[in-house]
C-alpha cells in the first residue's frame, strides 16, 4: 500500500500553487543573452490569478489522489522562456515518490480495470468536458511556461481534449475474437486485456496534447498511470490532472511526478509492477529506455526524433506549397518532432519558391505569446537557440546563404528570427539532426529519384511532406518514402483520429485513432476443450 506521510498532503483540496512572481533583479538571466524587453500587451499576473482562482495552479505531486509534496520538500523552478520569469515553484521528486506513486497506480488498477467499458468512457467524458470548460486557462498556462503563441496554445489544447474525447469512445469499442477451431471439441476465444500499470514520459513541446495521447487511451483500455511531464512544463500536466480528479476519475488512476528525471526514470523501469513505458522525447533517451526495459521485459512506445523532408515538386501549386511548407516548418517555432527539418525543392521551382518563402517568413510576427498578433514565440530555453546557431555557422560555413533572419531576434532572450537559408547541403548539420527551430534549409534537387534518395538518407522516419498536382506522383512519392506520416499538399496532419508514429529511429508503436488501442491491450487466447459432452 501506498504510505504517503500525512504532512506532505496538502490539507485543502483546492490549495493553490505557490506562484511565486519574481522583480526583475531576479530574472534567470543567461552568459551571453541580449538584454530583456518586453511587449506583453496580456498582463502575466492577471493570468497567473486567473489561473490560480480556478484552482487550476497546482505546485505538489498527485499520488493516489492526494496533492504531495517531494519527501524532503525539494522544489524546481519553472520559467517563462519569454521573459525569464520564475512561474512557479513546484515539487522536486525523485525515486521514493515514483514508487509511491507506482504502488497507488497498482492498486487502482485492479478496481479501474474492472469497471465496464461504459463507466470507464463516462469518466473521459466527463473530463473532455472539464478540460474543454477550462480551454482558455489550460491555454494561458501553455502559453505561460512554455512561450507558444496563445492562439497555438489554445489549438493544443482542442488537440489534446480531443484525445481524451475520441478515446472516451473508443473505449467501448475493444472487441476480441472468435477463431474457428480446428478441433470439433474445442471453442478458441482472443481476448484483449489492458496491460497494467502504464509510465507516461512527456516532452515540454505540448505539455497537455502528449499526455493526453497516453493517458486517454490508456485509461480507456483500463489502464492506469505515472505521468512524469517535463520539468519545464509541469504545470500544465498538474492542471489537467487536477480536472481528471475534478471529473471522478479515481484516487490512482491517474498520478503525477516531475523532478529528478533519471530517477523517475530509473524507478519506473525497475518496478515489475509497471509493465509499459510510453515516452515522447529526444532519440537518445528512448534508447536508454528501450535498454533500461528489458530488464523487466516492460512493453515500450516511442514517439522520437524526426528529421523530415518537405518536398516541393515543379509541378507544385507555389501558393499551396509556401503556405504549407510555412505551417510545417514554423508551427511552435519549429519546435515539434514533426517540423519540415529540410525542404527539398525542385530546379525549376527553386528560386520562385524561395523568394516566396522569404517574403512569407517576414511576415511572420516573434514575441511573447500573449502578445496579439505574434505567431512566433520564444524557443524553449538557451540550450536550444546555442543548438539553431551552431547549425547555421555549420552551414555557412560550408556555403549556405541566408535568405532571411539567421540570427538572434532584437526582442532578446530565446527568440530567434525565424529563418530561410539556401543552398544548404547533405552533409551539413541542418541537414543530418533536428534543428528544433525556427530555420527553413532549401536543398535543391532535380529528378523525383534523387529526391526520394535525399529523402529517405536519414536513420530518422517520422513525418514527411510532399508537393506536387500530379496525382500519381503524390502516390508513388508517398509509397516510397519510408516514414510513418505523410503530408500531401498538407503542412499540418496531426489529429486524435489518425495514426501518429514514426519507422526506423523515429520509434515504436502508434498514437492516436483505433491502432492508439492496440500500444495498452494484451492479447490472451483461451481455448475452451470438451466442449462436445453434455
Ligand atoms: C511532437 O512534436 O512530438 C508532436 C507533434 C504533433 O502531435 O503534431
């Protein structure tokens, strides 16, 4: 049984995080950062009391449906990566709680697993309404510790409801099977049963819409989970797991641990009471987590890197592609696994196109994200605009020219001119690892072959995007290319009902529509013999 101490449960229900908000002096300020400014028009401490008025503020860990704090009361500090802010101080876990929070996830299971599809289904009901009722807080918090325009924030969180929408449905929907027997006195059923307890590893990319990818369908087998979020995004995760308590969804089905990921980690693949790990995150770390669960033979889903090719034919609709190539490059200012990370672009359309992109990205507004207009926020911290610079000096220094940007954004911080930059080849970093931001490499090609060649020459495999009006080629490009997603003529394919994973190093397993299912069921075989007497 779960032993949590008392002192460490927060008494009221409803207790607020403690959002802690800082005077300049005391901005995380990085080495070599250029000066703050700001142009928030949306004050970030209305939102912040917003928030914590509905009681959607949460500091502490939820283990078997109490709010906790870490046993030796450590903390972390979130920040707003527009501004440098301390947000909130949260709960700093490791171990010991990951174990807690295992053995109430473990106990929950045996009464969640056995509730009827139906009672399982209202319950994702009930908690698609909450999460819906509350959009615009859960946007504003996105927006808040993770630097999104609102407007994006606020699609994710549509995104991630739906999930937990279509899931409340598909619940009902786990049929098993009847094989006919080769023996006449036999009777050979399959049926499918949830796997168990289910750890949740997610990425601060979409801090609702990667959660509810797993929980929702794992709740729905009858499953029940460990959600460890990013540390740089814990809050959102807490929100929504506040309105999964909110929606009668039982103490344990659903508890949360953030703070010393290694730890978490580490326990989470020890437990033999955990028997799946699903992980959204960088390629590195799913391999440790591939290795790490075959000490106890745990099923693993792994949604990893991408390095996707966006290819632009001759023959392609110029508008159509710009504007899509545009959406799968800069959506979350390039900072989602399945951002176009090269565009391949055909001679005969190659400077007509990037002169189009050009002017396209000038237009595209940076700034905080609750700014009105801005569709370009901050990228995530320092690590990240250190990685898009290096990637760029790489390439210039091997011949790429910058079209547009390609440096810094005067607003300062961790934004960055989102950037088109030309002539870009093959053996430059651009062109071989995930950039994670806002910068468009064009990479020229002649013959469909070579860039199917080009395409396809990555150990990645997760989304690819093609441009074309010649209805056959969309299809023969599309069959050969060897990822799990394609975009024709289409810069933004993610949906709930739809299959989302990647081949190669991008991963294993699927998320989202009905195959999202198949990552939490066991398949168990029963034959039933002497079935001919009376
Ligand atoms: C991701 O970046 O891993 C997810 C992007 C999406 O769901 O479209």
């Amino acid at each position: 049984m779960n032993t949590l101490k008392a002192s460490r449960i927060s008494t009221a229900a409803g207790r607020f995080a403690k959002l802690i908000w800082r005077p300049s002096h005391l901005v995380r300020v990085h080495a070599s950062a250029p000066p703050l400014t700001r142009q928030i028009s949306m004050d970030a401490q209305s939102v912040a009391s917003r928030l914590s008025n509905s009681g959607l503020l949460r500091s502490q860990g939820l283990i078997g449906g109490k709010w906790v704090d870490a046993y030796d009361r450590k903390t972390l500090k979130v920040y707003n990566p527009a501004t440098g802010e301390v947000v909130a101080d949260v709960s700093c876990m490791g171990g010991r709680e990951t174990n807690d929070a295992i053995s109430s996830a473990y106990d929950a299971f045996h009464s969640w697993s056995k509730l009827t599809a139906a009672e399982r289904s209202r319950f994702l009901r009930r908690w698609y309404d909450l999460l819906i009722a509350h959009r615009e807080e859960l946007g504003q918090l996105i927006t808040l510790e993770q630097g999104k325009p609102l407007k994006e924030a606020l699609g994710e969180v549509s995104y991630g409801a739906g999930f937990i929408e279509f899931y409340a449905e598909e619940a009902k929907r786990v049929y098993g099977d009847i094989i006919p027997s080769p023996l006449a006195d036999r009777r050979l059923f399959v049926l499918k049963q949830p796997v168990g307890v289910v750890g949740s590893i997610t990425p601060w990319n979409f801090p609702l819409a990667m959660i509810t990818r797993k929980v929702g369908p794992a709740l729905a087998c009858g499953c029940t989970v460990v959600i460890k979020p990013s540390e740089l995004t814990p809050l959102t995760a807490l929100a929504a797991a506040e309105l999964s308590l909110q929606a009668g969804i039982p103490p344990g089905v659903v508890n949360v641990v953030m703070g010393n990921a290694p730890e978490i980690g580490d326990s989470l693949l020890a437990s033999t009471q955990v028997r799946k790990i699903t992980f959204t995150g960088s390629t590195a770390v799913g391999k440790k987590l591939m290795t790490g669960a075959g000490g106890t033979v745990k099923r693993v889903s792994l949604e990893l890197g991408g390095n996707a090719p966006c290819i632009v034919f001759d023959d392609a609709d110029l508008d159509v592609a710009v504007k899509g190539t545009l959406a799968a490059k800069f959506r979350n200012s390039g900072q989602t696994c399945v951002c176009a990370n090269r565009v391949l672009v055909q001679e005969g359309i190659y400077e007509k196109f990037a002169n189009a992109l050009s002017k396209a990205v000038q237009n595209l507004q940076v700034g905080d994200g609750f700014t009105e207009g801005v569709v370009q926020g901050p990228l995530i911290n320092e690590a990240a605009v250190r990685k898009v610079e290096s990637f760029i000096e790489d390439a210039i220094s091997k011949g790429a020219k910058i079209l547009h940007g390609g440096k810094r954004h005067s607003l300062g911080m961790t934004f960055y001119e989102p950037t088109v930059i030309s002539d870009v080849k093959s053996e430059m970093l651009l062109s071989r690892e995930e950039v994670f931001g806002p910068v468009a490499p064009l990479l020229r090609f002649k013959t469909e072959d070579e860039a199917i060649h080009l395409a396809n020459d990555t150990n990645a495999g997760l989304a690819a995007y093609i441009f074309t009006n010649n209805m056959q080629r969309s299809w023969r490009v599309s069959e050969a290319l060897e990822y799990g997603l394609v975009g024709v003529n289409e810069g933004i394919i993610s949906t709930e009902v739809a299959p989302f994973g990647g081949i190669k190093q991008s991963g294993l397993g699927r998320e989202g529509s009905k195959y999202g299912m198949d990552e939490y069921l066991e398949v168990k075989y029963v034959c039933l013999g002497n079935m001919n007497s009376n």
